[in-house]
C-alpha cells in the first residue's frame, strides 16, 4: 500500500506549499484509517525538507515516482521514502531511502544493531543500513513482479541530523553499508549521486504500482520452511525488533553460566513472528553448539512439525529438537544451554497425564538451562490452567536469581500485515478500547456471512488453492462422534448445517491433513499455527446483550477441558471465576479469528453479535448479507426529475452503462435514466454521472447492482485506478457487451524512434480472483470513459 505518491515535480510543490506533511497525514488516515502522532508528523516536515533540497539540484527527472511511507505488501513494515524510475540503459530501479533524525548513536557488539535516543530514551534498535537492507529483501520476497521484470532495488540510509563519527559507518557493520550505504549529514551531495546513477528517466509512477498491484508470492509459512531452516537457509529476513531479539537473545545464551542464569521474556501478539524468532534461535544455538531444545506445551505445533519433519530427519533428532513443556520435572540444575519456550502463556502449573506432577512448568524450564527465553502473549490464554503471563515469568525468574530482560515483538506479518485489523478485533470484541472503531477493506480481508454452509463453500473454494483453509468453532458442541463416527458434532438446525469435529482421525496434524477441510477445528489444534484463510464459527458462549458483548460460559460443551475446574471456583469465588471466564472465550475467539494470513470469514449463531460486527465495517468492506429481517436496503432512491438548481450540486444523472459511454466517449445526446443523490464523493462537477455495476468481478468493492460514480475525461496516470473502459474488440459478459468496471494496468516499452513510452498491453483487473484479467494489446476501438469516484451506499427506508 503506498500512502503518499506522486512525481518528484509534484512532491516538490507539496514541500514548497509548506503542505506536505499535511498531504502525507491525510494519505495516512485514508489509507490505514487511523491518525499517527504528532512526532512522526514533525518528523515527516523535517526529513522531507532535506529530500526536497536534495533532489531540487539533482537531474532526477520531474516525472520520477516519490512515494511516501510504503507499506510493504502482507506486512506492517513501511519505507520512509522510495524513488522509481530507469537509469541510462532504461532499466527500472526502485531506490529505498530509510530516513532518520538521529544525532548519535552507540555501538553494541551484536551483528546489525546499534544504540541511540528514541522514544524518550536509549534503546538499542537495526542498524539503519540493515533495515534498509531488509526491507528491500522483505519486499522482494513478496513480489512475484520485481523478479520477472527483473526491476532493480537499491535501499540506503540517510541520517540528514548526523555528524559523521565512528559508530555508523563502522567495520563492524560492513557486511549491511556494502548491501545499503548509509550517507550522513555532510553527504548530499553523495547521496544525490546515489540516487542518480540508478533515476535517471522518470516513470510516472508507473513502477511502484506494478510492484503493489503485481502477483504476489504464495505466503510463506514457518511449517512449510522448517526443513530448510534447519539446514541452515535463512528463509525469512528477520525485520525490526525481531533481529533486536534474535541478537539479544544469542548474547544471553553466550553470556549465560551456571552461576549466572539468563532469562528473557518476550512479548508479541498474533502474527508478530514469535516461532519464527524461536526456530531461528534453536537452529543457530545448535550450530554453535549449545545444547538447546524448543519447548511448545500445545501438542498441535509440535506435531505438525515432527511430521513435516520426519522425511528429512531422522526421529532421534527431531525428539532432541522438540520437546513439551512437561518434560522437565527431573532434570538436572542447568542441564541445557538453552531452553526456547514458544506460547509460554500456555505453560501448566503441574504436568502429566493427569496434572498432578512437578511443582511449576515454567519454573521447571527455568531451573533446567542456564539461559531460557519465553514467547508469551497474555492475551492468548484459552485455557483455565493456563499460568504463564508476563508478570508471573518474571517474578518466578527473579526467585531463581536469574538476570531477566524484557523485551516486545510488533512487527505484524500475519492477517495481511494490518496492525489496524488486530486493534480492531481487539475493540469489537471488547477485550481493549482502541482507535480503530471500524475496519476498511484494504486492511485485511474480513467477511460475515449469514448461513453457516455459504462460509464452508467459501472455505472450500480457497482450500482448492494450496490446502491452506480451514473451518474452525468454538467448543460450544459435544465431540459426539469420538464415541459415534456416524455422528455429527457442530450442528445448526436451522441451516440445515452439520459437521464433526476433527480430532478423531488426523488429531493435532489436522491443520495440514489433505482432507480435513472437510471437519471442523478448536482452539487446540490450530493455536500456534498459521493458514491463508480461517472461517470461524462463533458459538452461543458469545453474543450481544443490548451494547456489551457478553460471555456464557454455559454454553461451552462439558467435554471442553479448557475450562474444567472454573465451575468450582466461580462456586467458590463468583467474579474471580467469571473474570477467568471471560477472558477466556473471548481470548479463544481472538485467538481463532487471528489464524488466518490473509483472511477470516465468519458466522455468528447469535444474530445480533452478527449485526454488530456488521455495523463495524466501513462501506467499502461489503459483505454477506445479515439476516434479512435484520438488514437494511442500501438501495439509492431514483428520481425521474429534479430541479436544475441540485442537478450536479446534490444529484448526478443515472446512466445504463452503454449510455454512459455513449454520452462520455463519442459526444452523444443521451438520456437519463433519473437522478440519484450523491453523497460522501466530494464537491460534485457535470463530468460525473452514475452507472449500476453488473456481476461479481469487483467484488468486495464493488458488489452486483451497486450505484457507481464516475468522473468522465480522467486526466493523469490511470495505473491503480478503478476505470469504465469501452474497448470494441472485447466481450465482458458480466456488462452484456464491450463495457467494464475493472482496475486499470498497463504495461509500457521505450520506443527509441519517438523517444517516448508507449502502451505495450493494458490490463483491466478485476479485483474477485475468480476472474480473469482482460488483455488490451492494441489501442483501436479502446477507451477509458470514467475514473471509479465511489459507491452510493444512501438509506432507503420503505415507503
């Protein structure tokens, strides 16, 4: 997603008009929803200057893309400032500037990261060269596109404020100023060098968007690249405070004795890349030879990855690799090096079959290695028994007189990257107040469906593409079929919908079994884990109750061990054991609803829960339908007539889309079909009119008889946009002839003889992936009539 793009001629009138942060700002909350602070709007003003000096006397061509925190695909992660462009042989070239404002920094002695002031203290962080450096492989590992185009990206470093010293540009960071020179205050003109030996001829910012808008690699998922990490391939570039906790880590198992014991908690949420640190470290500590295990209390993890294993490794290295969290009641003081505790917020108070062994897992870990590191998220507890939370870790290593250092995971790489979604979930499900009150389409594929068996086709269609789909529920129904196979388990009558639950055939290796789409998961076996897309089936145990989301505890199945023991404490102490309920079914449902990389479709069985949920998506998310005697038509009232006073000041005329392109692209007298009032699309003009969508192509944008505005006479680069194209050549059968509603792309070659650009082939996308792209390779009989401004969504009572 880029949030700020332009041409360099444009960014520069931005920064001359003294409006430039404010542009970025106003990019950023439509973009990512969400207001940012005032610092980091300070510091858009301060570095942009800088950028704007520079590039005034450089010969970067006026037409070169700048584009202006850019978020790299599937990811949180964005570049503080990108040039596009060709250098002299007309090769594209992304050139990625990581800005800071630092004055001084420290060096550490451990590989890519140094010391500075941030955030109201000193903290260590990535080197800025390693950070440029990474971002430039994170995006390269995610775009199909910079590969086949064989686009050309080179990040760097530039520290305007920094006094040149013998910390940045120390040896000791050679390996990442070679891979992205950092250029510090005295070195503009260096840097404008830099920059010019790779822009040289613009782009219009043609190059950036074939990047974005590019086929994206399949996701990658930690199970899928455990073999090959533990051959020693480094399958993902380890970004921000993942390689601050790599390294740290690392130093404390080297620095860790017997008489000095190391313990490091570290936080992180759903997506934030806690097991991919944790393998990361396991492979690294055994090759340095350090007798280390990974420790997982949730079955589900481990076997899933003992079994993607067992073809490549022989199951005495995989036992010594892999461990549960029981497994320490009788081992020796200090026995490991290192012990790498995953889902620590699972630990146990006692082990074995029957809970009744040990004194305290965590505990026990922790007197078992000299060094010991936990990944715990407090709020992922889903099981009554469940002690390990931050807090406890760290009075329980103190106790032990271990040296204990805390630090956090943030960076998200799960549920497409949106930190909003996640902050989101979080508000709706009441679990924290947060700013982000509504949720946008662009930030992570969320839908609701109003049938139970419409979200198991959904999951089955995405299934079909790489088995990385499944369904999954609360435990609000019995495991009838463990005694019954005959049975089913997860039934709602009312939908004709039953299913069994999945552990009777594929146990904790359901989530990568062949054929269990075709039953339906819990908590147990997928917490941990990751898949493309999750369906969620929210049972009885959470709903709405006028305002409040509610939990009933009742309505969980008696054969749900997770929260056996809590009817006896809420006997005993009713709001302590009520507390623990909630936190739990909500913490369940959170969990559930965070498992999938790039979407979570839904079904609640209480239909209030539904619309509430439902009223929490912005306009451009569309949905299922809720249920029909709880919806309501968002269909536009047509008027025949209206006063010339409100035509294109209230109204815009309503056109068949043949009309539309007869009106628009050939000049013709045409009629209206009425008059629709056009709110929320800005100041209106007599170069807009509306057209109603036919099919599904566009969907979740634009749904099937949606009330479209368009701008006609487009001016500008149409690449990215959402464009009414008449095209002669062509049949669209979703618009009954040569019309479509379809993102434009296009793809250019130089021709040496004019010395201009032209159109190689232009592809009109459709935004459903159930669809095909339509080529356009010549420009005869082609036209684009309208620019998308926006879906009329007005409430329409009955009369």
């Amino acid at each position: 997603m880029i949030v700020y793009q332009a041409t360099k001629k444009e960014f520069l009138d931005d920064v001359f008009h003294n409006v430039i942060e404010t542009r970025i700002h106003d990019a950023y909350i439509q973009h990512l929803g969400r207001r940012t602070s005032p610092s980091e709007i300070d510091s858009w003003r301060n570095s942009m200057q800088f950028m704007n000096t520079l590039l005034l006397r450089s010969v970067v061509p006026d037409n070169a893309g700048v584009s202006i925190e850019f978020q790299i695909p599937l990811t949180s992660k964005r570049i503080d400032f990108i040039l596009t462009g060709h250098d002299i042989d007309r090769r594209e070239h992304v050139v990625i500037i990581e800005l800071k404002q630092w004055k001084s920094a420290k060096l550490t002695n451990k590989d890519g990261v140094v010391q500075t002031y941030f955030q109201g203290g000193e903290h260590e962080t990535a080197h800025p060269s390693y950070q440029a450096w990474s971002y430039a492989q994170l995006m390269s590992n995610y775009s199909e596109t910079i590969e086949k185009d064989a686009i050309q990206l080179k990040p760097c470093a530039y520290l305007h404020n920094y006094e040149p010293d013998s910390v940045i540009r120390n040896s000791f960071y050679a390996e990442y100023l070679e891979k992205a020179p950092a250029f510090l205050k005295n070195d503009a003109e260096i840097l404008k060098e830099f920059i010019e030996r790779y822009i040289r001829y613009g782009d219009n910012r043609d190059i950036l968007y074939k990047i974005e808008n590019g086929r994206l690699r399949p996701s990658k998922q930690l199970a899928d690249s455990l073999s090959s990490m533990l051959h020693g391939n480094q399958e993902f570039v380890m970004i921000d405070d993942q390689k601050l906790v790599y390294e740290t880590a690392l130093e404390l198992a080297a620095k860790a004795t017997i008489g000095k014991k190391k313990v490091l908690i570290v936080e992180g949420g759903p997506g934030t890349g806690k097991s991919v640190v944790a393998i990361n470290l396991l492979v690294e500590l055994t090759n340095r030879q350090l007798l280390s295990q990974y420790v997982s209390k949730n079955a589900a993890p481990r076997a899933v990855y003992v079994k993607l294993l067992s073809s490549t490794h022989r199951k005495t290295v995989i036992n010594n690799l892999f461990s549960g969290s029981g497994a320490y009641i009788n081992s020796k003081p200090n026995q490991f090096d290192a012990l790498i505790v995953d889902e620590a917020h699972r630990l146990n108070l006692k082990s074995g079959l029957y809970q009744n062994q040990g004194d305290n897992q965590a505990k026990e870990i922790m007197a078992a290695a000299k060094f010991s590191v936990f990944f715990v998220d407090d709020n992922q507890r889903i099981h009554f028994k469940d002690i390990g939370n931050k807090k406890q870790l760290e009075r329980w290593a103190r106790e032990l007189g271990a040296e204990v250092v805390n630090l956090k995971l943030e960076s998200q790489f799960r549920c497409n990257g949106s930190d909003g979604y996640l902050a989101w979930l979080d508000n709706s499900l009441q679990i924290r107040e947060t700013a982000n009150i509504q949720l946008s389409q662009s930030e992570y594929d969320f839908r609701i469906f109003s049938d139970p068996n419409e979200l198991r086709n959904a999951i089955e269609k995405k299934n079909k593409i790489n088995n990385k789909a499944r369904l999954v529920a609360g435990y609000c129904w019995d495991w009838k079929s463990k005694k019954n196979p005959s049975q089913n388990d997860i039934v709602i009558p009312e939908y004709n919908f039953a299913m069994q639950w999945n552990l009777s055939d594929d146990g904790s290796t359901w989530i990568i079994a062949p054929d269990s789409v075709n039953q339906v998961g819990c908590i147990h076996t997928c917490q941990g884990l990751e898949l493309d897309y999750i369906g969620v089936i929210v049972g009885e145990d959470l709903r709405l109750q006028g305002d409040n989301v509610i939990t009933d505890i009742s309505k969980r199945s008696s054969g749900d061990n997770s929260i056996k023991g809590l009817k006896k404490l809420i006997a005993a102490d009713s709001a302590k054991g009520k507390k623990i309920a909630d936190e739990i079914i909500r913490n369940t449902y959170r969990t559930l609803m965070t498992r999938g990389m790039k979407g979570c479709y839904v079904y609640f069985c209480d239909p209030e829960l539904a619309a509430y949920f439902q009223s929490r998506l912005k306009s451009d998310l569309i949905q299922e339908s809720i249920e029909p005697e709880m919806s309501v038509e968002l269909v536009p009232r047509i008027e025949p007539m209206v006063n010339d006073d409100v035509k294109y000041v209230d109204y815009l005329p309503l056109y068949t889309i043949r009309a539309a392109c007869g009106a628009f692209s050939e000049y013709q007298q045409v009629e209206e079909l009425g008059w629709v009032k056009a709110t929320g699309m800005g100041r209106l003009n007599n170069k807009m009119f509306i057209v109603q969508a036919s099919g599904h192509s566009m969907e979740p944008l634009i749904n099937d008889g949606d009330f479209c505005v368009f701008q006609a006479y487009p001016m500008g680069s149409r690449n990215g946009k959402i464009v009414l194209v008449q095209h002669s050549s062509h049949y669209d059968q979703e618009n009954q002839g040569c019309y479509s509603i379809k993102k434009y792309s296009s793809e250019k070659k130089y021709d040496p003889e004019t010395g201009e650009w032209q159109h190689e082939i232009i592809r009109l996308k459709p935004i459903n992936s159930d669809y095909e792209d339509i080529i356009i390779d010549h420009e005869d009989g082609y036209a684009v009539v309208g620019e998308f401004i926006g879906v009329i969504r007005e409430n329409v009572l009955p009369d």
